[in-house]
C-alpha cells in the first residue's frame, strides 16, 4: 500500500517560512520523481516544484527564488523550503510521486500565510 504523508503546515505571516516534508511508503522511492502541488480554494491544482530521481529540479515561476524542494532517499522523504511567504502562497499543499505511468497523491497539508 502506497502511503505519501505530510506534514510541516501551519499558519504563518508574510515574510515567514515553513519547511514541509512528505514521506513516502510503499514504492521504490529513489525511482520516483516527486513533487509539490498546491490547491487555493476554487482554483486548479498547480505545480509548485518538482524533483527528478536523478535530484534535477522545475519549480513554478511564482516561487523561483523563495522555495526549494529537496530529496532525501535513505528516508524515503521529500521537503519543501517555502521561504518569503506571501498570502497568495495560501493554499492546500500536496505531495506527488511519478514513476512509469505509475502516480500517487498524499492528503494534502494546509499553508496558511496571513497577518
């Protein structure tokens, strides 16, 4: 059974950060590219950040500069460094897993930016 748990959201001001970490069980994690998506309510799932096997990275142009996504395959984990956080950064974030066709969601973790 494939599990991608997250954790590491809160309720934060601008300007603030927050690390968020997705772990993974129940796949190869060192073979799945992973990545962050982010939902606001009534809007579209959008890509945040992703990070290929092999450690190469794409991220949003919104975040370039302010976010980093990070691996770490001896715990099966994937981080988010959300840095500079602006109140339109609020949203439900979701960890993503892809390999060969093969793709999974977590549950999502809310990211609240506001004063």
């Amino acid at each position: 059974q494939v599990q991608l748990v997250e954790s590491g959201g809160g309720l934060v001001q601008p300007g603030g950060s927050l690390r968020l970490s997705c772990a993974a069980s129940g796949i190869i994690f060192s073979r799945y590219a992973m990545g962050w998506y982010r939902q606001a309510p009534g809007k579209q799932r959008d890509m945040v950040a992703r990070i290929r096997s092999g450690g190469s990275t794409v991220y949003a142009d919104s975040v370039k500069g302010r976010f980093t996504i990070s691996r770490d395959n001896a715990k099966a984990t994937v981080y988010l460094q959300m840095s500079s956080l602006k109140a339109e950064d609020t949203a439900v974030y979701h960890c993503h897993a892809s390999f060969l066709g093969n793709d999974y969601w977590g549950q999502g973790t809310q990211v609240t930016v506001s004063s």
